[in-house]
C-alpha cells in the first residue's frame, strides 16, 4: 500500500498542489488497486482483506508505538485494535500521550480491561473525544443482512445500548411468553420466532405466505392528512318553531 502511495506522489506534476494531488482520483485508483493486489495475495475476500489492509494503514500511521509492541510480542493484535479504536478522535499529539500511558500497561490487562483503561486515559486528556466519539457511533447505526449457507442468512442490528437492550428484552420477554408444554424449540430460536412475528404479523410460521421482498421496496405513497371535519351547526329539523 505504502509503495502504491509513494509511486503516486512521484508522479505529481511539478505544478500540481500536493494536497489537491493527495486527494485527486488517482490517489482513490492507487489506494483500490493496492487493497486489490493484497487480496489476491493473501487468497482472502475483497471485504475481509480490506478490512485487514484498514487496520494496518491506521495503526502505522497514528500508533507506531504499538505497532512496535506488536512485533516483539508484548501485546496481541486484538489489543492494539482496541487502543486504535478508542483513540481515533485524538489529535497527534493527545494520541501520543495516550499511547505512551496505555501501552505502559497493555502487557497484563485484557482486552475489555484495556479498552476501559484507554477510554479513561482519552477522557482524561480530551473529554470531547469522548462525545464526539460517541456521536460517531450513534450515527453510524445501522442494519444489515448476510447469507451463512444451508438457507440462512444472520440479520445483524447495531444501536445504542439502552435502545439494544431494551428491544432484547421485549424480545426475549415475547419469546418466554410464547413457550408452552411440549415446545421442542430451543429460546434462541423461539426469540428468532419472536422477532420475525414483530416484524411479519401475516407470517403465520409458513415461508409461503412471507410477503415479495419486491413489494416490500418499492416506495410508499405519501400520506396525506385527513381535513379535519366541518363545522356543523345545529340541524334545521331540530330548530326551535
């Protein structure tokens, strides 16, 4: 990847600004074909090599310090991804001192543990990063959908936690309410049941009578709002003589 950048930075015109020229096309190509060539490589999936490539770039170019600490062994690289994601709303020099304060300790804490410890030592030094990372988070919730084989696919829902857990536990709490005597089905997948029955009431348990995926995307007409009614006065059959 680095030898990608390198060789288009060497072929920037002399007249061309060299940040206009960072953030040109041709840099997007160079970087696309780099990730490309590493997964044909590695004899990997275009998502999990990119996803791999990511992880290296970032960590050499804001934590060369932990980098180092993974190449002689000291910490995993579990535990490296963990400072990198707790640290990424830091500037060089605030990411530096949090560096240095959590690698101190990396060595004998777990990776939970060192995640608490590095959020503790990002709020010490700059408590908006804390925010903002946050807000980061929120917005980037989301929902997605993945085949596993033999038929199935995993549908997967990232949210805040107190939404996440309260959404569980009407799940869950639907799930026991739905087990009677003599029920086979495990709770994992009386929940899956429960879930699928919130969301496709005309279910009924029977894949025929799912409704067309199809249908489901095409957009919805806008729903106008009812006027409200008329004013009626008294009738004139009831009207006083």
């Amino acid at each position: 990847v680095a030898d990608s950048l390198d060789r288009h930075e060497a072929e920037r015109p002399a007249w061309v600004d060299p940040q206009t020229w960072e953030q040109s096309q041709e840099l997007d190509f160079a970087e696309r074909s780099a990730y490309a060539e590493v997964a044909l490589e590695l004899g990997l999936a275009d998502r999990t090599s990119d996803h791999r490539v990511h992880l290296a770039v970032e960590l050499t170019r804001r934590l060369p310090a932990t980098v180092a600490a993974v190449c002689a062994g000291r910490i995993t690289l579990a535990k490296a991804r963990v400072i990198l994601e707790e640290t990424a709303e830091l500037d060089a020099e605030l990411l530096a001192q949090v560096e240095a304060a959590t690698l101190g300790k990396a060595e004998g804490l777990t990776p939970a543990n060192l995640r608490r410890a590095t959020r503790r030592a990002v709020a010490r030094v700059d408590a908006d990063a804390v925010a903002k990372r946050r807000a980061k988070a929120i917005a980037q919730r989301s929902v997605k959908m993945w085949e596993i084989g033999d038929g199935m696919s995993a549908l997967e829902a990232t949210l805040p936690t107190p939404v996440a857990q309260a959404a569980f536990a009407v799940i869950d709490a639907t799930a026991h309410q739905a087990i009677t005597p003599g029920d086979e089905r495990g709770i994992d997948a009386v929940r899956a049941d429960a879930l699928v029955d919130y969301l496709l009431p005309t279910r009924h348990g029977t894949p025929d009578q799912l409704p067309d995926p199809d249908h489901l995307h095409r957009p919805r007409p806008e729903r106008r709002p009812h006027p409200p009614p008329a004013h009626r006065g008294p009738s004139p059959l009831r009207e006083s003589p």
